[in-house]
C-alpha cells in the first residue's frame, strides 16, 4: 500500500483484499488483516486517510513484514515449499 489505503481500495478487488488480510491472519498479523478487511469496504475519503495513518502504525517499515515471514516459517517450516539457490 506504499500509494495509500486510497490507492489500494480502487486498484484492487475483493478477492485480492482477502487473500493479503488471509495471509496477514496467517503470518500472525491479526490487526492488519483486520484493517484489511475494513479498507476493501470503505467509501469515505477521511476514512481511508485514516486507514493509512493506522497502517502505518501497523507498518511503520517493511521490515515488520519480513520479521512476520521470518517468525512463522521458524515455527512451520514445512509451509514452505524448498528455494533452490
């Protein structure tokens, strides 16, 4: 969402808000799945200024995603199909 919930809200469709707050429940990030599921609905140009204020909370850098990633695969490695270098 680097271009805002705004952005994201008229860019993407239903399916796709969710399977990125699916994947975020997954990974341990209930907050964001949540506020996922509330940007795919939001109409309201405040609202969704707010929703970007809040996912920046949830967010304030990439990293927080990556540090999921890593979090989760240490507890179920077998999710995650093998990399070949």
């Amino acid at each position: 969402m680097g271009d805002g919930t705004g952005y994201a809200n008229e860019m993407l469709d239903p399916q796709a808000f969710a399977a990125a707050s699916e994947a975020c429940g997954y990974f341990g990030l209930n907050e964001l799945a949540d506020l996922i599921k509330r940007i795919a609905v939001m109409n309201d140009g405040d609202e969704l200024e707010r929703a970007t204020r809040e996912y920046g909370r949830l967010v304030p850098f990439d990293q927080v995603l990556g540090d999921a990633f890593d979090r989760r695969f240490v507890v179920a490695p077998d999710d995650f199909d093998p990399v070949d270098a």
